[in-house]
C-alpha cells in the first residue's frame, strides 16, 4: 500500500515540477500547437506535455515497482518507449498515420510476444469462447491500436484526454490493489499521479496540451490495464472480488473513448469519407456547439463516464453480450440526442442571420 501512494507522489512530483521547463523550452523553441478551424483553440500553446507525464509515470513504475513480481515490467516500459518516440516525434516534426500505425502495431506485438499480453476468447459474445491463437494474437494487437487511437481521437479540448486518463487508470487501479496486484496498482497510479500533476498546467486556460506524446501513453496505459484487468478477472472467477461479464465491464470503463471513436468513424463511413478523416463531429465538439465550454464539456463527459462505470457494475449480472448492447444502446441515445440538439442549436443561429 505504501508502495502505490509512494509510487503516486512520485509521479505527481516529477511531472510537476517538469512542465514549466517543457512550457519555457516550448516557448523558446517555438514548439506550439498552432490553431487551425478544427482547434478549440485561438492561440499559440506548447504540446509537449505528454513528456512531461511520461517522465514522472516512468520513474515512478521504475523506482516503486517490485521487478521480482513483475517479469513482464522490462518488455512494458519497451512498449512505451517505443510510443514515447513516435509521440514525440509527430508532435515536433507531424508524422503520417501510417507510420504512427505501424509503431503502435509494432508496440502491441511487444505487449502480446514479450509481456503475454493475450486475449484467447470472445467469452461466449455470439456463442464464441476459445480463439486459435493466431486469431487471438491479431485480436489482441487490433484492440490495443484502437484504445491506443481512442484516446488520441478524444483529446480535442482542455482536461478531457487527461480526466478520462484518470478516471480509467484509477477505476483499474483501485481494483488491482483489491486483488493483491500491487505491481498493477502502481503502474495505474503512477499515470494518475502524473496526469494530475499535468492537469494543473493543462485545465482551462491551458499553458500546455499533452499532445500525441500524451494521447498515445494515456492509450496505451489504459489497453494494458484493460487487456490485465480481464486476464486476471478470467484466472479467478472465485475470488470475492472478481467481475462478471468483464469483457462488457472493461467496455463501459472505456466507454467515452471507445464509443465515441466507433460513432465518428461511422459517421464517416455513412458520408462517404475516410474513417480518418479529421474533422469536428467528436461528442466533446457537439457539447462546444451547444455553448459549453471546455470545462463544462470535459466535466459532463467525465460525469457520463462514471455514471457508465457505476451502470457496468450494477448490471454485470445480465450476462455479457446483454450488458454489451445495454451500454451501447445508452450510449447511442445519448448522442443521438445531443446531436439533434447541436444541429438545432446551430440552425436557429444561422436563421437569425
């Protein structure tokens, strides 16, 4: 236990006491996010930030961690350096989606050889349990990359990457130190300790935005903790603590990420578009549209994704794929509400013009 608020307040330090030097290198160095008409934004703000929140997660991990209990700690911290570099990277000097896809493909591959990362089931989701393994390896890295660009995708105003981040790493966190995984539990907490200390720079007005750098680690963290939340919930299905219906659990968890990149990417694809094709359909700009601003909007999102955490864990008893279809159900009502209100909105001001 003191391990974990050790690991916590170490994280948080070192990142705090980081960021002014990264926003005074910025600033020297002219290395700003510049607005453009998809940016909340109007002016010029560094978005290196996500160094900052890795430097303090890393030392964190490394100095607390118990590396005689976790074996699979070295191939980990691999894996983040590897998104640390193409972070970075596309945050200095902009990188292709491509080449930032093949990395984080790369990265997954080291979670699932190296670490054992694997997800070998569907846990009876239209009637499919066991996978061959090759289809589980592909299983496993496809469902890294998306939580990795969820997050990337999310964070498009103050806090809302961030707060997300903290909530789901707590989530998991808490849960890890119930069942005795404290290496886990350091690893979730370390990143809650350094984004908190980030989001004293980075809540409205922000000095600093945590950029690809940030996005892609707060991903990858959360894929990790999911991918481990359920392998141990499946190991032991008797322990007081564990979860029913996780896969479906793990889901509303993520629930703000992973819905809102699944609708966008839809919408898309109905409009006959690139599913990447950047643009302003995120439900944290339908919540902009509607005249809130980004600490409202981030606050209201992050509320939401409580509430889908607290409605996971109520109904986990429903069986899986009911769960699953629940939580979708509820997410896409909600949008589909807020979306109508948006275009509302917006067409009674373009009428009184």
């Amino acid at each position: 236990m003191y391990d974990i608020i050790l690991s916590f307040l170490t994280a948080f330090t070192v990142t705090f006491f980081a960021i002014p030097s990264i926003i005074n290198i910025s600033n020297v160095k002219a290395l700003f996010d510049e607005p453009n008409e998809r940016s909340s934004h109007k002016r010029k703000i560094p978005s290196l930030g996500g160094i900052g929140i890795f430097a303090g997660f890393i030392f964190a991990i490394v100095f607390w961690t118990p590396f005689n209990v976790f074996e699979d700690l070295q191939y980990i911290i691999c894996a983040f350096l590897l998104i640390f570099l193409i972070g970075a990277k596309d945050d200095i000097l902009p990188m292709s989606p491509m080449k930032k896809m093949v990395g984080e493909i790369l990265a997954a591959c080291i979670l699932v050889f190296k670490s054992n990362l694997f997800l070998g089931s569907f846990f009876g989701i239209f009637g499919i349990y066991e996978l061959p393994y090759w289809l589980g390896v592909l299983f496993t890295i496809f469902t890294i990359v998306v939580i990795i660009n969820a997050f990337n995708l999310i964070d498009g105003i103050n806090g809302l990457a961030g707060f997300i981040g903290l909530i789901i790493s707590s989530t998991f966190g808490i849960w890890f130190l119930a069942v005795d995984r404290i290496e886990l539990s350091i690893v979730a907490f370390s990143m809650a300790g350094a984004v908190i200390a980030f989001l004293h720079y980075n809540f409205s007005p922000a000095k600093i935005f945590m950029g690809d750098t940030g996005s892609l680690i707060l991903g990858l963290n959360s894929s990790i903790l999911a991918l481990k939340f359920i392998e141990l919930n499946n190991a032991m299905p008797n322990s007081l603590y564990a979860i029913k219906s996780v896969p479906a659990v793990t889901i509303g968890i993520l629930i703000i990420p992973l819905f809102d990149t699944l609708r966008v990417f839809m919408l898309r694809i109905i409009r006959g578009r690139s599913p990447f094709y950047p643009d302003k359909t995120h439900i944290h700009h339908l919540l902009i549209d509607l005249g809130y601003s980004h600490v409202k909007s981030t606050l209201i999102l992050c509320v939401v994704n409580i509430l889908f955490i607290a409605i996971s864990l109520r109904f986990q008893d429903i069986g899986t794929l009911n769960l699953i279809w629940m939580i979708l159900t509820l997410a896409t009502i909600g949008s589909v509400i807020l979306l109508y209100l948006a275009n509302k909105k917006i067409k009674m001001e373009s009428n009184k013009l």
